[in-house]
C-alpha cells in the first residue's frame, strides 16, 4: 500500500473515537420491597493520558458514538500500516558505511 493510497483510507475513517459505549441500568430497592429499574443509561468510556474517563451519551447518539468508534479501531490498524511504511521508509535510506574492520597487528 502506497502513502497515497493509505491517506485516503485514514481520511475515510474521520470523524473517529476510542473507547467503549455501554449500557446501564440503575436499580432501586422501594421501601414495599419492590425493585425499580431505571435506565438504560450509556456510557462512553475511554483512557485519557492513563486515566479512564467516561460521559453519559443520549441514547438517540448511541449508533453515531459506535460507529466512530469502530472508525476508531480501524484507524488504529491503519496507523500501523502507517508506522511499517515510515520504518520501511527509514530502513531504505542509504546508511553511514561501515569502518573496515581488519585485524589488528599483535
């Protein structure tokens, strides 16, 4: 895969997120006894310099919030790619040559 072409393939993939979006309900027990379920609640959950951050997301967001993260996961892979292109890139260039290892006089 060329530069070029591997550029489109990230450019393809923004807008983009990391992390997870799950849901969750809330329980409650009443004073009668009963349980009752509140919910579902969704959470957007990602690490942010070590640390795990999360946000509330409205449900009605839940599918655009997925679907960049699984552009997110593809993005990651393609950076990769990216990655082998410019060590590639670095490993072709002309290295310092060598000294002359002769042996030394006794």
């Amino acid at each position: 895969m060329t530069l070029a072409e591997l550029t489109v393939k990230i450019m393809e993939t923004v807008p983009a997120r990391r992390g997870n979006v799950y849901g969750t309900t809330i329980r409650k027990m009443r004073a009668d006894g009963s349980v009752r379920e509140n919910g579902p609640y969704f959470i957007w959950t990602r690490s942010e310099g070590g640390k795990m951050r999360s946000s509330y997301v409205p449900a009605a967001d839940v599918p655009r919030y997925r679907q960049e993260i699984e552009n997110g996961r593809r993005l990651e892979d393609l950076i990769g790619e990216l990655w082998k292109l410019a060590e590639g890139a670095a490993d072709a260039e002309k290295k310092t040559p060598r000294r002359s290892t002769a042996p030394r006089p006794r």
